[in-house]
C-alpha cells in the first residue's frame, strides 16, 4: 500500500511540475509577444497603445472584449486585404493602455481621436467586433467629420432585458472572472477548449462546422486573449459601462451592420437596433455563425467591407485623398 501511495504521489509531483512548466512557458511567450510591436502614447484620458500596418485608406479596428491590438490585428487579417493602412489600438484597460476609474465609452472616443491626431490622419473608416462596438459608436457620434464610414461586426449596441439576454450578461460575467486569472484561464483554454469556445458565443454546431482554416482562426483569438491578467480590467469595464443606445441616431456615417442571428454572446436585437435607429444603416443578417462570424462568413464580410470602405472613402472626399502615409509592417 505504501508503494503504491508512493507511486501517486511522485506522479502528482511530475504532474504538477510538467503543467507548471507548460504555463510559464507559454505566459513568457505571451508576453514576449504582446510587448514586441505595440507603441504607447500619452493622451488627455491615459496612455494609448496601437500597432499600424500597411498603406492604402486608413482604417481604425477596434477589438472586443478580451482583446488588445493584437486581436485587432486578428480582425483585420480576417476582414481587411493587403490595400488598407491599419490602425490597431488596444481600448482602455487592455495591455498597456491605461484604465482609470470613472472612464466612460465617451473618454475612450476622444482618446482614438488624441491617437489620430499623433499620426497625422484626419479621417479613417472604423470597423469594430463585439464589445469595441460601444467605442466605436460613439466615436461616430461625437467626432462625425472624422469617419468615412462604419463597420460593426456583431457588436453590443443597445441593452436589453429579455431572459436571452440574461443568459449573455451570466457568459459575460463568467468571462470576466476567467479573465482576472491567468493560470484559470491558461487551464481552461487547454482541457476545456470547446467549453470556452461556447461560452465565448460558438454553439458546437458552429464549432463542429468550422473548416481548418476557420478553426485556427477562432484558436488564436482564445490563444491571444493570454496573458489575461493584462486585459481583465478592460473586460471588467466592458461588462459594466452603459451602451450607447438611443445616442446612435445622431450617426450620419455611412453604417455596415454584419450579426448572426444564433450570437449568444452580442445578441441580434443589437443589430435590429442599430440598423432602425442608424439612419440608412444596412443590416446583413446571417442565420448561423454564433459570434465567430469573421470566420465562417470571413470571405463575404471581407468583400462587402472593402467595397463599403472604397465607396465611401471616395464618397467623402470626392478621391482618395484619404489615403494615408505608408507605413512600415508592424
């Protein structure tokens, strides 16, 4: 009996040294990577962290909850081509963007105009995902001369009280609790994957549907969300703020709507609302996707986005005058 408790207990040993060495591993090598490309700036409302790449009509892309420039990056690899000039910021609260207690979507909106003002651009196309919709709206509202156009791709619009919607504040809620953990969520995303896949807003039929290229896709958005520990502020943040909602009528940009109506994550009644209450915004509704819809309509969302981006680009200033300076990759 001894030798066998001997046995367990040496193999728990190795266990617990072999998964503590797979962890630290893998946080350095986030970390190496989240600190490698991103440039800082001060602004008025905190420090401000952003990546830019390529040349072309500028585009900002703003990520989600769990996210930073670098799922900005992501996001644009997915629905942008290779003639655009990409601005990824990290939102407040994500990587070494600053967070300040009592910061609203409104003060996040003047901090992405201080960051256009660093770089020189007078004018961008906007495209956000999910939670980086709220930012984005608003940026639209209150800084309507500096947006050719807006792209929201299953973004949080307008609150709601509906048992649905519940469930989807219960995932939120979840998330951010993950989210203040690194080994939590480290470990989950490792034995649980499919799990966090549905709690992120995939059901396993989207899941299961997911062709090789689509499933690294939606493997590096869960792979980059480590280390969480630098993003649980703004995840928090993103739970709590109040949405936009009846303020979006004042948009006047010319607004592109993509949701799934199976999102259990951002509901559709945030797409419903911003196409009725957006003047002249344009839904295009999907049947299936869940919230991964990048992915699994990532080839019809990046054509109808570049042709909404060119046509409005040259609709604003009668040429491409809104191309931006080229700017070295990374």
């Amino acid at each position: 009996m001894k030798g066998i408790l001997r046995w367990f207990v040496t193999g728990l040993i190795v266990a617990v040294i072999l998964i503590s060495v797979a962890f630290f591993r893998d946080m350095n090598r986030a970390h190496e990577r989240v600190g490698a490309t991103g440039v800082v700036i001060p602004t008025a409302f905190g420090d401000i962290e952003y990546t830019e790449a390529g040349s072309g009509p500028a585009v900002f892309v703003i990520h989600g909850s769990g996210g930073g420039y670098d799922q900005g990056e992501l996001i644009a690899q997915a629905v942008l081509g290779d003639e655009f000039h990409r601005i990824t910021p990290s939102r407040f609260g994500y990587l070494r963007s600053t967070f300040n207690e009592g910061a609203t979507w409104d003060d996040q909106a003047h901090a992405y105009a201080s960051l256009l003002d660093h770089l020189g651009i007078k004018r961008v196309a906007v495209v956000a995902m999910s939670q980086g919709g709220p930012s984005a709206l608003l940026f639209a509202v209150l800084y309507p001369e500096r947006i050719s156009s807006l792209t929201l791709i299953s973004c949080g619009v307008a609150p709601s009280t509906t048992p649905d919607q519940r469930q989807a504040n219960d995932k939120g809620d979840m998330l951010t609790t993950i989210f203040e953990h690194d080994f939590l969520y480290w470990a989950i995303s490792k034995t649980f994957r499919k799990q966090l896949m549905n709690l992120i807003g995939a059901s396993n039929d989207v899941i299961a549907g997911l062709a090789p290229d689509q499933r690294r896709l939606f493997e590096n958005f869960v792979d980059y969300m480590n280390p969480v520990s630098l993003r649980s502020s703004g995840a928090s943040f993103d739970n709590k703020a109040k949405l936009p909602g009846e303020r979006i009528a004042a948009i006047a940009a010319p607004t592109l709507i993509f949701h799934a109506t199976d999102d259990t994550l951002q509901l559709y009644h945030n797409a419903e609302f911003a196409a009725s209450t957006i003047p002249d915004a344009k839904l295009v509704r999907f049947d299936r996707g869940g919230h991964f819809l990048i992915g699994t309509a990532q080839s019809t969302i990046r054509a109808a986005v570049r042709d909404h981006i060119l046509d409005h680009c040259v609709e604003a200033y009668g040429d491409l005058t809104c191309l931006a300076p080229a700017r070295p990759d990374g």
